[in-house]
C-alpha cells in the first residue's frame, strides 16, 4: 500500500479522469497491481496499460544531484568562506543496498525491501533544513530565532554542554534509540538556486555568531523545488532527530521540543518516528479569517481531495501542508531514497512513504521480539503559526497543480510507476 505526490498534468481534464480511475480502486492494493481488465465507466473503457504509459511519461523523476550539490560553504574564522565535502549518510546506504540487491539473488533485484540497509550512527542531537530560494530579506530573523534555542537547549557541537531537553522515552523498547549523551546540532540551508544574496546572507551571519561548522550552506546549481531542497538536505543530516522547516519563520522553534516529545510517543521498535506541526486548532482564529476567501476555500478542497486519494493514516491528519516536520534518523532511509516529488506537494509524499514503510519489531519487556508494527507512525502536534508576507505560492495556479500532482501520485504508486526501489 503506497502511495505519493506531485508533477503538473497536460490539462485538468486529464488530472480528473486520473482522480476518476484511481478514486475506485481500494486503498488497500498493492503497488504494481495492474487490473487485468480495462476498467469500465458507464461507456468509456479505460486500458490500465494506456494509464501505465501516460503516467510514467508525465510523473515527476527526481534529478541526479550535480558533482558541486555534493559539498557545503560554511564561514571560517577570517570570515571567507570554506567548502568542505558534505557527508552522505545516504551514499553509504546506497552501497549496502546494493549489496543486498546482488545476494538476494531475484529476478528484479531493485525490488529488495528496504530494510537491507542501516542508517550510520547520528553525530548531533538536531539537524534543522531549511530550503530557501530567494531568501535573503525573510531568512535572518529565522537564523536568529533557531540559533537562540538551538543553543540553549542543544549547545554546539564543539562544547561539552548537555541538551537540557531530554523527551521522555518511549515506554516500548527500541532499538537506535538516541545516545542520552548526545547534544549539539546543525543547521543546513540548501539554497535553491537563489538569484539574490541568500547565500552571502547566511553566511555573513555564520561568522558574526561563530557558527563554523555548524550552519552549513549547499547551493543547488539549479532550482528544483522546495521538495528536492529538502530530500537533498535529508541527504546529509547528521542528527538523531531531523526537522525541516520554512525559511520564512512562519512556525516558532519553541515549538521544536514539542515535536520531539510527540514523536518519541508513536515511535515502533526500530525508533522510527514522525512528527509533523499542525495548524488545524488554528482554523476559525484570526490568522486563519484574515486569509482570503479564495485561499480558505482552495485549502478545504484541497483537503477534500487529500481524503479521498490517500491511504487510512495519512487521510486521518488534519494538516499536512505546514512547514514544521520531524523525522527520527531511523525512519530517514525508509522515505529519503524513494521520493520523486519535487514541488509543493512533497510533504504527503513522504508522509505515504512512512504509513506504507515495511513492519517494525515490538520488542517485549525482556527485550525479545513479540510482534511487528506495520509502517511508521506520525504524530499530529499544535504549533504556533502566523502568516508571513512574500509568500511565492500562487494560491490558484499552484493549488491547481498541487491536485494534479496529488492524482499523478497516488496513480504513479498504485500502476507500478513507482515502487520501494532505489531511483
């Protein structure tokens, strides 16, 4: 059961047919299942086949990372910047995958669950990702207001502070549960193929806080959407715990410790966990009536759509649009290495990936294995929101899109166009 997002339809009328075709088929097929009959709608017959093709034709495709997307600009103690290789927990990953494609020995060896790789050990508490294009003018009270917290609750990775926000434990016994010693973080800012001064920005402030190290900036050569700026940034995240969140400043870190908490509520027993901000208690308060009313209506469609084409759990959430997300580490090569979109609508994507992720262990009391726990769970947590202007969502074009892409997705997963396999 899978099931994703994203990429803009030739016209609406063919995004319908899609929403039409898909909107019957049960959400509990298995990804690849092709009817082995067309499938009939009063008079028109339509050929799973020909729908196969026209989605893997139109379905978005993640673009190879460039050879100078594989390093980070960070600032140095003269203030010039430094470029330093990124480490890639994901390019590790990959390689044991790969070894466990070529002894598995099966007829399609891309079709090894994803369960035949680890994840490396975390080096930092926190990794934050902020993807920002154009952001020079809105980005610095964001900068300022994760590194206030950041290190008062985290420290920095080169001093011997020890986090002072320590969540609870799960009562369920996991494994790669954090270290309790471990503390510090890093910000990485995957800029997004900016044309304005982002980069300088966020560097100058790198080296008037002395942040060598711990804010690292990635420059995407070219633009490829707030999703691909996000998966890149996953890509190098040190942390035990992973957030994205807008460069904006539209959510508070405040708020950080809360997600963390709620996440280690619902993790399984391999501590993989999700944590996503919500602004649904906000609906009906001022910051929600001062929207438009076009861009209230478009949010409540949109939401409408959402429940028909996804899955149980990730239907049941009442918001998956806001900028505020936390990922266990361990939960990270269960979503990261299969996501396609690229655009706005990348959040339900990785959301799908953790509902349909392989089964967990539960382990008892006694630390033996008494069950499995299917996907990974997400925790809905309240969080504080204001609107900020400059937004670059067009409301009706991108909303439009954002449908679109949610027709090509969930068609993409259940046809076969996309599987649990390395892309």
């Amino acid at each position: 059961m899978d099931h994703l997002t994203q990429a803009s339809w030739p016209t609406l009328g063919v995004a319908l047919l899609v929403l039409g075709a898909f909107g019957l088929l049960t959400v509990s097929q298995s990804i690849g299942a092709v009817p082995k009959h067309p499938l009939h709608f009063s008079t028109v017959s339509i050929d799973p086949k020909q729908i196969f093709i026209t989605l893997h034709l139109v379905a978005p495709k993640p673009r190879a990372v460039l050879p100078s997307e594989r390093t980070y600009l960070t600032s140095s103690a003269s203030g010039k910047p430094v470029a330093t290789t990124a480490p890639c927990w994901f390019d590790r990953w990959f390689a044991e995958r790969r070894v466990s494609e070529t002894n598995a020995h099966l007829t399609d060896p891309r079709d090894v669950p994803d369960s035949g790789a680890t994840i490396e050990p975390a080096d930092v508490r926190v990794t934050v990702v902020l993807p920002a294009y154009n952001e020079a003018a809105r980005i610095l009270p964001t900068l300022e207001e994760a590194v206030a917290y950041l290190d008062a609750h985290f420290g920095r990775p080169s001093s011997d502070t020890k986090p002072i926000l320590s969540p609870t434990t799960s009562r369920r016994r996991t494994k790669n549960a954090p270290s309790e010693a471990l503390s510090g973080y890093e910000i990485i800012i995957v800029d997004d193929g900016s044309r304005d001064s982002t980069v300088d920005v966020c560097l100058e402030f790198a080296h008037e806080n002395g942040l060598h190290d711990v804010l690292r900036v990635i420059k995407l050569e070219r633009n490829r959407g707030k999703g691909g700026a996000v998966t890149h940034g996953f890509r190098h995240a040190r942390g035990e715990y992973v957030l994205f969140a807008d460069a904006d400043g539209a959510t508070k870190f405040s708020d950080l410790g809360r997600l963390i908490q709620g996440c280690e509520e619902v993790v399984d027993g391999s501590h993989r966990g999700v944590a996503i901000g919500s602004r649904a208690h906000l609906v009906g308060s001022e910051a929600v009536v001062k929207r438009s009313a076009l861009r209230n209506f478009l949010m409540r469609s949109f939401h409408l759509v959402l429940m028909i084409l996804t899955p149980p759990a990730t239907s049941r959430l009442r918001d998956t649009q806001c900028g505020f997300k936390l990922f266990t580490r361990a939960a990270l090569p269960h979503i990261v290495p299969y996501m396609h979109t690229e655009g706005w609508i990348f959040d339900i994507e990785m959301l799908l990936l953790a509902e349909s992720a392989p089964p967990a262990p539960v382990i008892g009391e006694d630390g033996s294995v008494i069950g499995t726990s299917p996907g990974i769970h997400v925790a809905e947590v309240p969080v504080d929101w204001h609107e900020v202007p400059g937004s670059k969502l067009s409301v009706i074009s991108d909303s439009i899109k954002m449908a679109i892409g949610l027709a090509v997705l969930r068609g993409s997963w259940m046809m076969g166009v996309y599987r649990r396999r390395l892309t």
